[in-house]
C-alpha cells in the first residue's frame, strides 16, 4: 500500500539533522516560549534556509548537501567522528 505523503526521517534545522520527534519537542519549545509570533518567525526563518540550502546545492557548486530531495553529506554522530586536536604547541 502507498503512501500519500511520505515523512522524511530528519529534519535539517539550521545545520543539524533532527528526528521527526526532537523536532516536534523543538516546535513546541519554540510555541510555548516565544508565543505564535516567534513560532510563525521561526517557520519562515527555516522555510528560507531550507530554500537557501537547496538552491544553493542546485546551483552545482561544490559538495551538493541535497539529492533527490534529501540532506546527504557527513554527519557527526558522536566524539569519535570529530577531528583530532593537532599535536605540541
């Protein structure tokens, strides 16, 4: 059976990629601390860095962090994939 409407399993949020339930807890922060103007500031703020990001990777230069629809790229998941501290000084 398909779907109509499929949801994404993360959500880009200025730079960091959300699971579709901390983005839920991020929206209702959002609502309950600045009140339906900052929430209503806060979709169009993102609305505009996602267009920002996928026009800009539709542009074809450099690393394209969208394909088909979707945020590809690195992503740090944990300590280990941070880069190491260079060694003396």
């Amino acid at each position: 059976r398909r779907r109509w409407c499929r949801l994404p399993q993360t959500v880009d949020t200025f730079g960091f990629h959300l699971k579709l339930k901390h983005f839920a807890l991020v929206l209702l922060f959002v609502s309950m601390t600045m009140g339906s103007v900052g929430f209503v500031l806060f979709s169009c703020f993102l609305s505009i860095y996602t267009l920002n990001q996928r026009r800009s990777s539709s542009s074809g230069g450099g690393s394209s962090r969208w394909k088909d629809g979707k945020v590809s790229g690195a992503n740090i998941k944990g300590v280990g994939d941070l880069p190491k501290a260079p060694k003396g000084g």
